[in-house]
C-alpha cells in the first residue's frame, strides 16, 4: 500500500492511525499541500480531486478518509474500528462525520485561500475556523457524554477516536478551545497508543 499524505493534514494523520491499528504496512508518498504539489499533474492523475489523502491498494486508488478507514476495517475486520450493537456502531458513524464532514472542511486549505480571494482578512478567517471548531467539539463531547471510556465508545479504541484526535490537533493549531474534559480524557488514552504515537504529524518523515 502507498498512502499519499501530508504531515499537518489531519485527514492523512486518521488514515495512518487506522493502518496503524490494523498493524499494517505502508509506504509514504510525501504531497507538499503548502507548495502546492497535491495540484502536480502526476498527483491529479492518481486523486482528481488534488487532495490528501489517497491510498493505492492493488493497483486500485481509494480517497477520502473516511471511506478508506472503513475499507481497512472490512477488509482487516481485526481489531473492529466500529461497535458491534448497530445503534451504537450508528452513533459512532455519526461522531466520525460531525468532524469529517461539519468541522474539518473549514480547515481545508483549499476553502481558507477561497476565504482570502474574497476579501476576509487572516484574523476574521481564523476567527470564524475557532468558533466553527469549538461549536463541533461542543456537540462532539455531549454526543459521547454517556459512554463509557477510555474511548469514545467504550473499551475498544475505534474510528470515532481515529477522527477525534487529529481534530484536536487541528483546532490547536487555530487556537481553539479543547478543553472538554471528556474529549481531553480520549485524547490521552488514545495517545498511549503506539499507533496514535507513530501517526502524529511531528513524528512524520516530512514534518518541518
């Protein structure tokens, strides 16, 4: 498998932890998103979109994290990703996406340029990602309050955590808030893991 990523991209930062749960091997194809090389023609022929991450498997290109976290859980069921009760692998879907698909892509690189192109100053721009952040993270943890720990959904570390953790990352980096101790106390458990350890951006090849 060649996974191409970037070392800030939180989006790249869930896929390794998967593949990391999984015990899987990988080769790094390093995309400089800040120089621009996800929109190099060779780039764009394997992922149209010119984003990361994408992963060949087999000849075959998956995109999006989201999708790819799941392929690896079906195709490596061991250990499961997702609860076994369908109400609660539901809800857990459910965590996954708030971040994926409600906070994250406010954060995308692509969007903060567009922002910037119609006038909004730097300020207004970060300011805007904090409270979109913050109002995620806020929904996030009463999503989880009644679960038990350490992890999002109990006892198993699965893909609610896989997304939580480099969406920490993420709103740090904005100067959001994170300080929700139910989400805090996860993120801690999570980073125990030597999965998360090796997974975190500063540990990547290409960190600068």
């Amino acid at each position: 498998m060649i996974l191409h990523g970037y070392f800030r991209s939180s989006a790249s930062y869930r896929v390794r932890i998967a593949l990391g749960l999984k015990g899987l091997a990988w080769q790094d194809a390093f995309h400089h998103l800040r120089r621009g090389e996800q929109h190099d023609a060779a780039y764009r022929a394997i992922n149209p979109q010119g984003l990361v991450p994408a992963l060949e498997v087999d000849g075959t290109v998956l995109t999006q994290s989201l999708a790819i976290c799941e392929y690896l859980d079906e195709i490596y069921p061991d250990p499961p990703l997702l609860p076994a009760d369908p109400l609660r692998r539901a809800r857990a879907r459910a965590f996954a996406q708030v971040i994926a698909c409600d906070i994250h892509p406010v954060q995308n690189l692509k969007i903060l340029k567009r922002l910037r192109t119609l006038g909004h100053d730097q300020a207004t721009i970060d300011g805007w990602a904090r409270q979109v952040i913050e109002e995620g993270l806020e929904a996030c943890a009463a999503l989880i309050a009644a679960e038990d720990g350490p992890y999002c959904f109990g006892a198993q570390v699965g893909l609610a955590d896989i997304m939580l953790v480099p969406q920490l990352f993420n709103a740090r980096r904005f100067g959001a808030r994170t300080d929700w101790p139910r989400l805090e106390a996860v993120e801690t458990a999570c980073l125990a893991l030597a999965a998360f350890a090796h997974a975190a951006p500063e540990a990547q090849p290409d960190a600068e």
